[in-house]
C-alpha cells in the first residue's frame, strides 16, 4: 500500500529538482529512485547495513551522503548532482570514539586545509532517520574564503561537470535517509 505522506513528500521532491534546474523532466534515474520509493521497496534504516546506507539532502540541492566503508569508523563519500547528473563527489573520513557516542568527520577543502566537524544521527517519532553535521557547511566556507578561493571542498569532478567562478562545492548540513543501495 501506497503511504501519501511519503507520495507527497516524493512529489515534492520532483517538482523541486525541475523547478531548481529548470528541466521539463525528471531524469529516469530520479524516476526510478521515486518509483522504488513508491512501491515502498526501501530498506528500513534499521535493516540496512551503514555502508548501503544513503542519505538525501532536503533543502532543495540534490545532494546525497553515504559511508562507505567501516562502522565506527571509515571512508565517507557527499556527492552532488546537477541536471539530473552527478556533478561531484567529496572523500572523508568518519570515525567515532566508544562505538559511537561521539563522532566526527574530517574533509579537505580546496585550499589543501583539513576541516574536522561533528555529527549527530537522530531519528524522529514517526521513525525518519537524519545526519546532521554541525557547522559543516559554514566551516568548509569559512576556510576556503580565508585559503585561495570560494570553490569549497576538495573535490572530484564528474560527468564533465564545469563549476563557475561562483560555483562553491559544499555539502548541507542536513541530510534524511532515503534508501539502502544494493
């Protein structure tokens, strides 16, 4: 059975990637993602192992956050598409002292600096699971404004993906779980 909330929130979700790049379409990618979520083929958080996990962005830039390897410690990857497209991707590590009580990731901006920010995993009462990093977003800028320039983390470009002058290559701060990869 179809869960509206969920049909909604994934509506939503399509009318903002289109209305933020201004396509006519969703790629079929995105349409697969949607559907799947629609038929409610996605894995429980609580089911998925940490390195399948992913997490979407909700602010609106189609941003995603994955751990790759480890479980108290590992390889994370952001990543962010454009044009239905992957635009970007940005390494780090993530580790978390006593299992996981506190935890924390370190990311290279393009200046060459390392930034180290912590991160909260929290769910809500009616189940939805979310990262957030504090500060993430504001100390990626903060110390790329003061190295050589606002293009953000060090990054890995994609798809002949061409960032502008005004282009600065940053994760959000928030992210909600969205499916298990396989």
């Amino acid at each position: 059975m179809i869960d509206l909330r969920r049909l909604l929130v994934l509506l939503a979700m399509s009318a903002t990637i289109l209305a933020t790049e201004g396509r006519a379409q969703v790629t079929i990618d995105e349409e697969e993602e949607i559907i799947s979520a629609l038929l409610d083929k996605t894995v429980p958080v609580e089911k998925c192992p940490i390195n399948q996990q992913v997490y979407s962005a909700l602010d609106g830039e189609y941003q995603k956050f994955q751990f790759l390897t480890g479980t108290a410690g590992g390889t994370v990857q952001f990543s962010e598409y454009r044009n239905g497209k992957l635009a970007w991707t940005a390494a780090g590590e993530f580790g978390c002292s006593n299992g996981v009580v506190i935890c924390g990731i370190d990311l290279t901006v393009k200046a060459g600096e390392a930034i180290s920010v912590g991160y909260e995993e929290f769910r809500t009462l009616d189940g939805e699971q979310y990262i957030v990093f504090s500060h993430l977003r504001e100390t990626a800028f903060r110390r790329e404004l003061n190295g050589v320039g606002g293009e953000g983390l060090k990054v890995e470009l994609k798809n002949g993906f061409k960032p502008t002058a005004d282009d600065v290559l940053i994760p959000v701060n928030v992210y909600r779980y969205s499916n298990c990869k396989k």
